[in-house]
C-alpha cells in the first residue's frame, strides 16, 4: 500500500461482478498502497470488482460526514506520507520494531472498531491458517522490508520502488492463475514500468548513488504483495467473514508473528523518543488501521476504479514528503522515472477493448 482477501459476502451485497480475469492481481496491487493491504481488502476485490470487473454500479451510502473528495485526498496524504512515517520511526526505533508498532496500532484501531460494531473474528481453523500466510506476505515481510530499505535509501525512493506492485502482479498472475491471458497493452506496460525502475535507479550511470541492497529489499516488498495477493485469491476469495473481520483477523496474526520474532533480533529500545514514537504511532493506526477503512469505504461508494486512482497520487506525495520534511535529495531521472513506472502500470491495468486479442499463452496454439 500501504498495504490483503475474505470478505466476498460484504463486497457483493454493495457490487454485482461479472467475471472478467484479464485485471486479476493487478489491481489489487494498486490498493495496498504503501502496503497496508489486507485478506479482507482483496477478497473484497475478488467477489466486488476492485479488479475493474464490469458490473452494476455500488449503491452509494448516505449519511456520510465528509464528502468522498475530502476522504479520497485523505488516503491520499496518510498513505504518501507512510514513507516519511517509516524514515522518521527508524530514526528512534529498530526496523522490526517500527513494524511490530505499525502492526499492533493497526489491529487495535481495527479490532476496537469490530467490537463496537459487533463483529466475531473468524472461527475456522482454515480460514486462520491461511491468513496467517497472508499476514506474512501482505504485512509482517514487506512491512519490515521497507523498513530496513529506508534505512539506507531515501522515503522517495522507497514510494516509488512500492509503486511496482502492479508490474510484479501483472507478471505473476500470468504464471500462478492460468486464467490470465496477458494483452499486449498489458505486456508493453510491464515493460516500460520496469524500464521507469531502471530510470529512477539511474542504470546508465552504473546505479552511482543508489543502494543496491536497500533498493532490492523495497522492491522485495513490492514483490511480496503481489505474492500475497495471488494466494489470498486462490485460499480465501469467497471466505464467509466481513472485511472488517478478515483484516482485523490478518493484522492480528501479523502483530504475532512481528512479536516473536523482532525480540530474537533486536534489544529492547533504552528509551521512547518522541517524535520517533509518534511516527510510528501514526503509521500504524492512521496509515494502516484507519486508512483501510477510508478505502474500503470509497470502494463501495465510487466503485473500484475511481478509488483505484490513489495509487497514482502516493508517489508524487512520498516525493513531496521527502523533499520538503526531509531535505532528500532530487535528481531529474527520479520523478520522471516515476512517471514512466506509473504509465506501465496504468497500462497493466487497462482493460482490453471488446474483440482484442490476447497474447497465447505458452503451448497453446492459434488458428
């Protein structure tokens, strides 16, 4: 994100889908953001259409306090500003540490919203096992990814390296769900958001003033949401269990497993700085807790594809961020790399015109 699969039953009570497989994983990457994605958020997306499926429009809720605008340009602000978040809370904290926060603000903010709206937690031994495979892979792993990678790359980068999800989706739906054909619009975007990727790195000067290891570890995070993704839709799409209880579930799970394993790892911090802390609080019950919420509202509001635009706002906003709060560094290849990684992601999300044809897929044959 952010930056998840199960709540079917909710989405298709707002969002009639029709089956449409040609935006799978794709889409769903646009939705964690900085990587604050949830099982509930993705099964949402697998019965509701947050992939751009076609379909009856979501009836609009009323009595809303803020307009969707207003709401829209929050999600915006609180999930561009995750990186500045990050960089700030490693200031003061351990990597896994910022993540064990981020986790554990985010599920209380979550879980004490399920109470007071009375909603169970799921209750099959299944369904917990498989969330707690996507609490890894959409939560625990990339969370503390990005934050070891801004401990050496710049916020900027690192909202820019998160804006690859897409690319990676697109190319892993092909191969994990067969039903994926890839058109060619699809593939030339795959290739010109990575072709962006190399443009931010500035691979023509060698990657000169670029950390390798930082940046691969913020592209690792990109890639392991859309592995998370893919194996939310195959295990949990259609699970009988509210988004809210779905994600609330997933970001305990989470909150567990950063529990155990940040103590093997690092030592109890020998104070709490202040504004340290402070990040770390906002990045967890306003970026990853409250935000959720923001979007799975809009969804349901405006529909998928309007609300899918925040994913293009988050780079430009993590670079503002980063510039004027924390005096990093612009080149020119920076911003119009990002340009050309959300042109290619754009075009992996497009969905092709009636008629077009799809690329074959390995070992089939045409007439």
């Amino acid at each position: 994100m952010s930056t998840a699969a199960g709540a079917a039953t909710a989405a298709s009570s707002s969002v009639t889908s029709t089956n449409s497989s040609t935006t799978t994983a794709t889409t769903n990457a646009t939705r964690a953001a900085d990587g604050h994605t949830t099982a509930g958020a993705t099964a949402s997306a697998r019965s509701g259409g947050l992939r751009g499926r076609t379909g009856a429009a979501a009836p609009k809720p009323t009595g809303r306090a803020l307009g969707w605008p207003v709401r829209f340009a929050v999600l915006c602000l609180v999930w561009g500003f995750n990186f500045l978040f990050i960089k700030v809370g490693t200031q003061g904290f351990a990597p896994l540490q910022v993540t064990l926060g981020r986790v554990a603000f985010g599920a209380l903010v979550l879980l004490i919203i399920a109470v007071l709206k009375r909603e169970r937690l799921p209750r099959s031994p299944r369904v917990w096992a498989h969330l707690t495979v996507a609490a890894f892979f959409l939560n625990a792993l990339p969370f503390s990814l990005f934050a070891y990678a801004e401990l050496t790359i710049p916020s900027t980068l690192a909202g820019i390296c998160n804006a690859t999800s897409p690319l990676w989706g697109m190319a892993l739906s092909v191969i994990a769900l067969s039903e994926d054909r890839p058109s060619r619009r699809r593939v030339a975007g795959l290739g010109l958001g990575f072709l962006g990727v190399l443009t931010v790195l500035g691979a023509w000067q060698g990657f000169a003033g670029t950390d390798p290891a930082g940046t691969a570890m913020a592209l690792g995070g990109s890639l392991s949401y859309a592995i998370g993704w893919i194996y939310v839709r195959r295990t949990l799409a259609g699970a009988p269990h509210s988004h809210l209880s779905m994600s609330s579930a997933q970001l305990l799970l989470a909150t567990v497993q950063l529990a155990v394993v940040t103590p093997l790892f690092t030592t109890a911090p020998a104070d709490y700085p202040v504004i340290p802390l402070l990040a770390v609080f906002a990045l967890g019950a306003l970026g990853t807790g409250l935000a959720f919420l923001i979007q799975y509202g809009l969804v349901a509001e405006i529909g998928p594809t309007t609300a899918q635009m925040v994913t293009y706002f988050i780079p430009v906003i993590a670079t503002a961020a980063g510039v004027a709060l924390l005096h990093e560094h612009l080149s020119w290849n920076t911003p119009v790399g990002a340009l050309v990684v959300l042109a290619g992601a754009a075009l992996t999300q497009s969905k092709p015109r009636p008629g077009a044809p799809s690329l074959p897929r390995p070992g089939s044959t045409t007439d």
